[in-house]
C-alpha cells in the first residue's frame, strides 16, 4: 500500500471501539484530525492523502457519538469527546500529536490541548466557535441546523438538506449527500454535538493551551467567522497564534478547500516542528 492510501480500523478505548482512518508513514509525526457535528471521519477524505503525501501520519477519528464509534449513553460533552481522541492514541500507541479539528472538532482539540498540553504541542483550529457565556445564552435552545424530527414520508431528509444548502457550493450535492449520510448513523442525533457545544465553558479552559497555534477561517462561512477573533484573544498561554481566512470557504471546508487547509497546514507545522 502506498503511504499516502488510506487505510481503515478500530481502536479498542475505555470508552468503546473508535473507528479511525489513517493515511502516511506510522512513523511519520501524527496529526489528529477532528470532524464537526455530525460528521466522521470522511470529512477529511480529501486532507488524508494530501499530508499523508508531504510524510504525516494523518488520523482521522469519529469522535464518540458520531460515525462509526460507541454511542455514550446520555448527553455527550465536549470534555468526553477529548478524552476519547486522548485514548484513542493510547490504544494505538501514539504520544506527541498536532491535532487539525474544524467547527466542533476544533473545540475539542482544544479541549485536548487544555486537558494534555505536553502531548498536543501544535493546534490548528479550523472555523473555531467561542462558546463563551453569550454563545451558549444564544444556542442554548438547539442549533439552528442539523435539527429535524423523523417523519414517516422521509421529509426530515429534506429538511436537514435544506438547512445545510445555504452553507454548501451550490455545485457540490455530493457533500451534501455525504453530510446526509453521517446524520442517518446509528446512534447519531444530529444535534448532540452542537448542544455539547452549548455546554461547554470554553473561557475556563482556553487559557491552559500552551501549543504553538493556526486559526483558519472560511470566509463564506456565517456561523464561525465571528468566534475568530474571541479565540485567537483567549488563547493567552500559547506559543505563538496565525490567523489564515481562506476566501471563499463554507462550512465543508475540509472537503471543499483541501488543497488550501492541506498546504496552510504543512507550512505551518513545519514552522513549528
């Protein structure tokens, strides 16, 4: 298999089976990609081979509660999602790691930077949110996508589709269905990981977060453009904060500017190795 082909497993955690997808050298330095709600490991489809390609070992999870990986009873937090991407390296006998994560995913990483900052030396946060206490009074009630009662004729099908639509290429159905097909897992709500989101304190653990860090924005991209500034100003104990906005990125960033997040994030990681 070439380094750069992409490769599918299981890691046995405390917390249940996460199912990954790795690409590039195992011995290669480690960047831990972490998806938005609710999405999966195919988020990073395209990314994976492209840093696989430069000589990373990329590994992108379904963070519990999503995709592919164990279903935690009970409300889902971002602290759990932390912990788990944390273990999922333990099982598979990885230490130090840069970890990429977009919209919630990138909550989490930095979660995981406040909970292991020895471990997680490099921090791209992609479209980022400050779920500060004036984000969590406003999403309090729900997310204003990804939220959509089952209907016996399919029509929530529609409704989840329309809600994205706007935030989307109007020439790319095909992330849509991708989208679609991640909120259709078993076990998934679609909202779960936006009101974890919502309840996560965000301004008591930023500050812990010593890595070296890349803020990237997407300016077609309504929802997180606004948390950048906020994010890049609470991060008072990293190395050292950038900020990139990519023009013309939506929420599929990953998918849709991957040639652009895979090169800003090569260079940055070997700025700060």
């Amino acid at each position: 298999m070439h380094s750069d082909q992409v490769s599918h497993g299981y890691a046995d955690t405390r917390y249940g089976q996460v199912h990954y997808a790795r690409a590039g050298p195992p011995n290669g330095s480690t960047v831990l990609l972490l998806h938005q709600t609710p999405r999966s490991c195919d988020e990073f489809a395209e990314l994976l081979p492209l840093l696989a390609a430069a000589g990373q070992h990329a590994l992108a999870i379904d963070m519990l509660g999503f995709g592919l990986s164990a279903k935690p009873p009970g409300q889902q937090t971002i602290e759990q999602y932390a912990a788990g991407a944390l273990a999922t390296l333990d099982t598979l006998g990885i230490g130090d790691v840069a970890v990429l994560g977009h919209h919630t995913g990138a909550v989490v990483a930095i979660e995981a930077g406040a909970t292991a900052p020895a471990r997680v030396r490099r921090l791209v946060l992609s479209s980022p949110p400050y779920t500060g206490a004036d984000w969590r009074a406003r999403h309090s009630d729900g997310p204003a996508v990804d939220d959509a009662a089952t209907a016996a004729d399919g029509g929530h099908l529609t409704e989840l589709w329309r809600q994205r639509a706007p935030y989307y290429p109007a020439d790319r159905p095909d992330l849509l269905n991708r989208f679609i097909r991640d909120c259709l897992a078993p076990g998934v709500d679609p909202r779960e990981g936006h009101l974890a989101c919502a309840r996560y304190q965000m301004e008591h653990r930023i500050g812990h977060v010593t890595a070296d860090v890349l803020i990237v924005g997407a300016a077609a991209d309504p929802f997180a453009m606004p948390g950048l500034e906020p994010v890049r100003r609470a991060l008072v104990g990293a190395g050292s904060v950038t900020t990139h906005v990519i023009d013309g990125g939506m929420i599929p960033l990953m998918e849709h500017k991957a040639d652009e997040v895979a090169a800003l994030t090569l260079a940055f990681l070997a700025d700060h190795p």
